[in-house]
C-alpha cells in the first residue's frame, strides 16, 4: 500500500521510505500497535545516519580548556550523522535492536517503558546507544541552535536530576556533536 500510495523516485533504494511512518501512523487497523510507527522512525533514522556527511566531531579538550565566558558563549551543533529519538509509545529501540539480530534483549511492555536511542557513524559505521529524554532535549536545543548553557537547562528540565557534565561527557565521545558555524564565527 504504501509503495503505490508513494513510489520511489530515486533509484537509489536504501533512500525509499521517507514517509513510511507517517503512513503506518495513518492506518486506522495498525493503531493497537503504537510503538510500529516509532520502530518505523528509528530504522529511517539508521538509515539517514548511515548516508549523512562526513563532519569533525568536537574536541572535548579543546572544550575543557575554555573559561567559564567562552563557554557560556558555546553553541554545539549535532553532527550530521547523529539521529536520536525519544520512543514515548514503548519499546521501539528493543524491538528494531531485536529485529536487526539482537535477540537477547528483553522487552519491556510496561505501560510508559520509553526508551531514548542515539545513532552516530563515528567509524564508517553506524552505532547506536541508550539515552534518556535528558539527552534527547539537549540534542535537540543544540539543533535549534542554543548556547550550552541554553542546552544544559533543557536537559534539566526534561530531567531535573540530570548530571549534565556526564550527559555532556557521553555526546561527546559518541561523537554527535560539532562546533557550530555560528560558535566558529564568535571565536
């Protein structure tokens, strides 16, 4: 259904499916199975990932050896091959994980069992791991191009008690974040 209703139009095929999951969100006789269309996201976002521009990640050095104003003045960008999704509807990065071979992690059906997921391609490949809805808000200030400081209070308001050093600690060395063109610019 979904190939008629929106046929590829690059021949490229690993692109094909942009819109898949709005389109199983769409179907009124998938709607008990509300965690399809974020499984749906997240494979399109393996995809993305995978075929991203290649970027520099930070350099958490280099951001160490900045003073107290320099930092405040930061603005971090999400790499181009970073992707992130909170699944708020259950289990969507367990089930994608299990149906791409890793059948020994356990599902969780608890009612409210979110789970947040990070993919990047920091070696040619693409990794993903767990984040909580702290990372996802910080990931997604960046996107929307606030300072770290800006990042940081959107981390603490998804989750207050949020080490926000560590969170930061784990982007970076994921690799998920990039200076940004407007940081660049200001130094």
């Amino acid at each position: 259904a979904h190939v008629h209703a929106a046929p590829p139009r690059d021949a490229r095929l690993l692109l094909y499916g942009e819109g898949f999951a709005e389109f199983l969100a769409a179907q009124n006789d998938l709607r008990a199975l509300p965690y399809l269309t974020e499984v749906a996201q997240l494979d399109r976002a393996w995809i993305e990932s995978h075929v991203a521009a290649d970027a520099v990640p930070a350099d958490a050095a280099a951001l160490a050896s900045r003073d107290a104003a320099a930092l405040a003045r930061t603005r971090l960008a999400p790499h181009p091959a970073a992707r992130w999704r909170w699944a708020a509807e259950g289990p969507a990065r367990t089930i994608w994980r299990r149906e791409r071979g890793q059948r020994d992690d356990p599902i969780d059906w608890t009612p409210g069992a979110a789970e947040g997921t990070l993919l990047t391609r920091p070696q040619d490949e693409v990794l993903w791991q767990p984040i909580s809805a702290a990372h996802c808000a910080f990931l997604d200030a960046c996107a929307a191009g606030a300072t770290l400081p800006a990042a940081a209070a959107a981390a603490l308001r998804a989750e207050p008690d949020t080490d926000v050093a560590a969170l930061l600690a784990l982007l970076l060395r994921a690799g998920s974040l990039c200076e940004s063109q407007a940081d660049q610019d200001v130094r």
